[in-house]
C-alpha cells in the first residue's frame, strides 16, 4: 500500500499514529507530497477528487480517503482494538472533535499562508478559533475522563489535533484555564507514536 502524505498535516498525522500503534509501518510506502487548496499536486488528485489528504493506495481496491476512513480501515486490517464497539460512540465523537479542531486551525494556517496579506480576513480567523476553543473547553470540562483508558482512537486523533495547536498556533496558548487537558496531553505526547509522527515543515 503506498500513502500520499505530508509531514506537517494533522490528519496525515493521525495515519502514521495508527501505523506504528498497530505494527503496520512496514504495509505502507510513504508518498510525500507538497500540495494545497489552490495548487493540489497531481498525486493526490489522482487518488482523491477531492484533492486532500491522506489517501491510501490499496494493492486489491480503489484508493480510500478522509482520515477517519483510512484509520478505521487500518485498525480493521490489524486488531480492530482502536475503536472498540462498547465504547463505539463516544470515540467516534471524540475522533469528529478532533478533526473539527483540526479542519478549524488548518483554516487559520491558510488564511495566512495562501490569501494575500491585504485579503487576509481577521474576522474569518479568530471564528475558527472559537470553533477550537469550544471544543477544547468541552474536552477539558466534559469529555476529559473518556480520553483515560486503554488506548484508543479518541485519543489518538485529540492528541494530533493538539499537537498540531502546539506547531502552528502555539501563541493561542491552548492551555490556559484547561489545566485537565493539558495534564492528560503531557502525558499522552509521550507516546512512542505521538514523538515519532511528530509534525514538521
């Protein structure tokens, strides 16, 4: 299977995460790319019409994207132990927060990086970033003992998104007032696989 892949994505972040919790790292050619909203590479548009990443080159089917697809897919190929079906629910909430905390900071890095400086909208920026907060003060104040536990795919996919604040918005100061939050990541970013994938330009 190949992978097109960035290092600095998030949500390409959650598939390596998932290939080295799993034993898969081997399974998977990594196929790196430079692409973005107004120039997508013609890699990924091949495997994606929707010109994102990751996708995943499969040898025996067609090639599957959005992240939460690969990680399900991947988790079904080795033990399908990341998303347990007794806790089925609150996982796959906490996977959708976690990609809406992504979906909403990858917006702010464009806004910046792609839009002219003249054109950048501040406004625009600083709604995503309520979009963010909200979802951390919902997992500092409510969804906080649902990231304890054996491990899962919940908390693999909050732990990227807060990585990610980490290397692109690290001035928003995410942990401030969230001392729950913070406390659990400290200690979940020193997982092999969250030191391993971590993002960079």
């Amino acid at each position: 299977m190949k992978l097109i892949s960035s290092p600095a994505s998030p949500f390409v972040r959650k598939v390596h995460a998932v290939l080295h919790e799993t034993g898969q790292l081997a399974d998977v050619e990594v196929i790196g790319v430079k692409t973005s909203p107004v120039a997508t590479a013609m890699d990924v548009a091949a495997a994606n019409p929707l010109g994102k990443i990751p996708a995943l080159l499969r040898d025996d089917g067609p090639a599957i994207y959005d992240s939460r697809v690969i990680t399900r897919f991947l988790d079904a190929r080795a033990s399908g132990k990341l998303y347990p079906q007794a806790r089925i629910w609150e996982i796959l909430t906490l996977e959708a927060t976690a990609d809406g905390i992504m979906d909403a900071a990858v917006l702010m890095t464009y806004e910046r990086r792609i839009r002219p400086a003249e054109r950048v909208f501040e406004d625009w920026i600083e709604a995503q970033w309520g979009k963010v907060s909200g979802a951390l003060d919902a997992l500092n104040d409510r969804w906080i003992s649902h990231l304890e536990g054996p491990l899962c795919m919940g908390q693999l996919a909050i732990g990227c998104a807060l990585g990610y604040l980490d290397f692109r918005h690290d001035a928003r100061q995410w942990r401030k007032d969230r001392g729950a939050l913070d406390d659990w990541y400290a200690a979940f970013s020193q997982r092999p696989s969250m030191i391993a994938t971590a993002p960079k330009d």
